[in-house]
C-alpha cells in the first residue's frame, strides 16, 4: 500500500541492545506516533555502533530525532519541540502541588467513605489537612539538603538555628501522622501550631513585605513553585488545624 503523499516521517536512532533498551528512545518513538509521525526506527545495537554515531553526529547523548532534515534532539527536546513541555526548566509548575493536595482529597474522602456516616464530614476536611501535612512532609525528606538549602533562604527561625531546616520535615510529617491517627494531641497540636505560625510570618514577611521573588519549599528542594500563597496556605492549614483540635480537645 503506497505511503500518503502528505504524510509525516521522523528518523529516530535510539540504542536497543540485548541487555538494554534505552526508555527514553522509547518515549521519543511514542510521542512522534501521537503526533502523527511515521518513525523510521533506527536500532542502534552495540556500544561500538552508539559511539560511532554520536562522533559522527557530535552528540553526547541518544536518542536523537530528525524531522525534515533537521536534528531535534532528545526527548526533552522533542517534548519542547510540539510545546509539551517549557525549555526553561526552572518555570513555574504548579503540577506537583495540584497533584498533592488532589490525592490528599481522595484519601481523606476515602478514610471518610470507610469511617464515617457521611463524607460530608468536618472529620473528612481534618483528614485532608492532616493528609496533606504528611505528603508535603514526605516531599521534603526525599532530599533534606536540597530543602533545608531552599527554606534557609527564607525562614526566619531557620537563619538564627540551622538544624530546625533539618529538623522540619520530621516534625510537619510527625504531626500530620498523629492527626490522622487522632492520637498524641498533646505532642501533635503544639507541634502543628508552632511551625505553621513560624512558617506563615516568615513567607509574609518574604513575599509581602521584603517583596523577594522566591521558590517555595513545600514541595521538596526542586520545586519550581513560588514562593508565595501556595506556602502562606500550607503553614495557615496547620495553624487552622492545631487550633480546631486544640478546642474540641478542651472543649
């Protein structure tokens, strides 16, 4: 059957070799499919036959694609190539924060859904806080330097004790755990209340008052976030949530 006249083709070399075939050759052939290429596939089997083709091409690094002639590059540059993604790589992306605070919603209505007449429960909402304390806290300890490097540039208590940039992660996640459990009030409110009040004066001051253009730790040292409401309203949650314990515990 003869190709169509008008149709799209793009030369993908990309190493398939018997004891490794590189992932992202495979995304870079996956995405020319979905954007209506016919990918001339290109194995490159050995070491030796990789080597030569990056000399040859005077690349460091494959899978390269070529479209009308014209070498595109990797995946990340045919990401960028059909807009799929942003060639400056420090742009502001609130995916990982949406994503975050979206699965806390579910598992708390989940938890809700199991434990409790209704979902539409003040329960379901502490849930969801305390959820969101304990995955914000576990993208902090995935790399404790990066994060206590990112939050020093910021907060207050952090400049005048370097460990409490340290220390945080363990106590946000720790106190989020007690909340959702309902256990250890006596430990976890305080805890809670501490570090978001410290947390909310220090972002306030940075954006609001020093007017600093800033990235946001809350996510972790490689957030590309700003600095700004999204940890304003981290830090308010945990206030909100101590002080609501804090009263039906005395109440």
């Amino acid at each position: 059957m003869p190709k169509d006249a008008h149709s799209k083709t793009a030369v993908l070399y990309r190493m398939v070799m018997p004891e490794h075939t590189c992932p992202y050759g495979l995304k870079s052939k996956d995405l020319l499919e979905r954007e209506g290429f016919e990918v001339e596939d290109h194995h490159l089997k050995t070491r030796a036959e990789t080597d030569a083709f990056m000399s040859e091409q005077g690349v460091k690094t494959t899978p390269q694609t070529f479209i009308d002639g014209e070498r595109v590059g990797g995946f990340d540059d045919l990401e960028v190539h059909f807009g799929k993604k942003d060639a400056d790589p420090d742009e502001t992306s609130y995916t990982p924060i949406i994503a975050l605070f979206s699965v806390a919603a579910l598992l708390a209505i989940a938890f809700a859904r199991v434990a409790l007449p209704s979902i539409l429960a003040w329960q379901t909402l502490g849930w969801f806080v305390s959820i969101s304390m304990v995955l914000l806290g576990l993208q902090k300890l995935k790399d404790i330097e990066s994060f206590s490097t990112m939050f020093l540039n910021y907060d207050l208590l952090g400049k005048r004790w370097i460990r409490y940039a340290y220390a945080y992660p363990f106590i946000e996640t720790g106190a989020g755990l007690l909340m959702t459990a309902m256990v250890w009030n006596w430990l976890s409110i305080p805890s809670a209340l501490f570090i978001g009040a410290v947390g909310a004066i220090s972002v306030f001051k940075a954006v609001y008052v020093d007017k600093r253009e800033l990235k946001c730790a809350c996510v972790g040292g490689d957030s590309t976030v700003p600095l700004g409401f999204v940890s304003l309203t981290e830090n308010l949650m945990m206030v909100g949530m101590a002080l609501v314990m804090g009263a039906v515990a005395l109440g």
